[in-house]
C-alpha cells in the first residue's frame, strides 16, 4: 500500500482568516468525536446521498466506466468523502488546515491530500483542472467578501464542460435552527444568493437538491403534536408532510456546469 509523503508547509500569502482558524480546525478534525471517523457520521451523510447520486448520474450520461474522471474534494477535512469519491474514478482532496492533512493521511494514506485552498491549487504550476470538484460545507465557513472568489477559485479547478457540486447550509432556515456547528464561521446563504455566486463565477446552474430534514417550520411542529395526540399511524406519510421535509431541509446541494 502507497503512502503519502508529509504535507508541505502551508502556501505563503494565503488569506489570514485561514490563519486565524488554523487552531480551532487543527483541533476540530482531531478531537470532535463526530468528526473523526473514517465514515462519514449521519449529517454527512444526508449530503453524501445526494451528492453520490449527482456522480451516479454523471457516471451513465458521461460514460465513465470507459473513462473514469478525475476528482477534487475541495475542503476536504479528514477525507471520508474523498474516499467516498473514488468510487468514481481518481480522486484527491485539498484542505488548508495541517492537522485535517495529517488525519486525512492516517486514515487514507492510499489517497492523495494537498494542503492547499482551491485557489492554490489551480496556481500550482503544471495544475491540470478535474473532471468533477464537489466542496461540501466550506462556502458557510468563508467569510462574506471572500466567497464569490471561493466559488471561482471552485471554476478554476475543473475542466471546460466538467461540473461543480457543491453543498452548503440553507440560509433560508439559519434563524429557525441556529448554527449547525461552533465552527468560527457561519455565513449562511439563501439558495438565490448560491446560484447568484456560481452563475457569477461563469458557472451553469443545472439542479438543487436538499438533505436533512429539520422540521423547523411551524406547521412541521404543529404536525408533530397532532401525532402525538393522535397515536402512531399506519397511514404513509402525507403529501404535505414530504412537501414540508424538502422546504425545511438544512442542506442544499448543487449540480453545476463549467462551459
């Protein structure tokens, strides 16, 4: 089995909130219990559903089983769906954070990790732009001014014609759920404001799904004491409850096209 040899030191100039986060994130990816696993825990899952049927679709319309594509996970943490992506065909993470490398590496150190943004990577010299970039929940942790450049450093990472996926909480719900973490960054956007940003980067837009299900609104909670009044039903869920499950979902995630 290959193994990675130990990660550069991280790029010189690069934005100082990366800086200001290192040791928080270096601590984050090392000691939280629900994100230190080789598997991705329940929440990442939601997303890891969605995002496995995006690549699944891509597989059979853009044959891959012939020619398997090249892969980014950008922001990649401790690395469970970069292993998750190369099912697919060749895949690589990057992740500016050292301490989330160095766990990536001892729990995938058949896989490849650069630490390194996005950004950094597409200026690397000999840089060769991939097939597919997916960057699930990185958006909400850039700061505000910073995230039109993310979603087109995101654009300089894959190929004309290959696509973008990316996921990020819904600004839509964030006063309804608060923060879906003590991460130091939440700069939640609404679904108008993501297409803005990838339509702004030169990005298609081709499909939003959604993940995780919060039963925030008040009709999901008066719902909820209906059926405790009523007692458990055998009567599948309802039309509107289903309905309710994809307006109040957390996650919304996107399918988009480089031209």
């Amino acid at each position: 089995m290959s193994t990675n040899p130990a990660p550069p030191a991280a790029p010189a100039g690069r934005p100082s909130y990366l800086d200001a986060n290192a040791a928080f994130y270096d601590t984050f990816w090392t000691s939280t219990p629900l994100y230190t696993s080789r598997y991705p825990n329940a929440d990442e899952a939601s997303r890891a559903s969605v995002i496995l049927e995006h690549l699944s679709g891509l597989a059979e319309s853009q044959d891959w089983a012939s020619t398997p594509p090249r892969l980014l996970d950008a922001g990649c943490g401790r690395g469970w769906l970069t292993a998750l992506l190369a099912g697919y065909g060749h895949a690589e993470g990057c992740e500016p954070v050292p301490g989330a490398i160095d766990a990536a590496h001892r729990l995938f150190p058949h896989l490849t990790f650069h630490l390194a943004t996005p950004g950094d990577l597409a200026h690397r010299p000999g840089f060769t732009p991939f097939d597919v970039v997916v960057s699930s929940e990185v958006l909400e942790h850039v700061p505000e001014g910073l995230q039109a450049g993310f979603v087109a450093d995101l654009y300089a990472c894959v190929r004309p014609g290959g696509f973008v996926i990316l996921t990020t909480p819904r600004g839509e719900l964030q006063s309804a759920v608060g923060a879906s973490s003590e991460q130091l960054l939440e700069n939640w956007l609404t679904e108008r404001q993501v297409r803005t940003l990838l339509t702004g980067a030169g990005l298609t837009p081709l499909q939003v799904r959604r993940a995780f299900p919060t039963r925030a609104s008040w009709l999901d909670r008066m719902l909820a004491r209906w059926h405790r009044w009523t007692g458990p039903s055998r009567v599948s869920r309802s039309a509107l409850e289903q309905w309710l499950d994809h307006r109040s979902s957390l996650y919304q995630i996107w399918l988009a096209r480089r031209p």
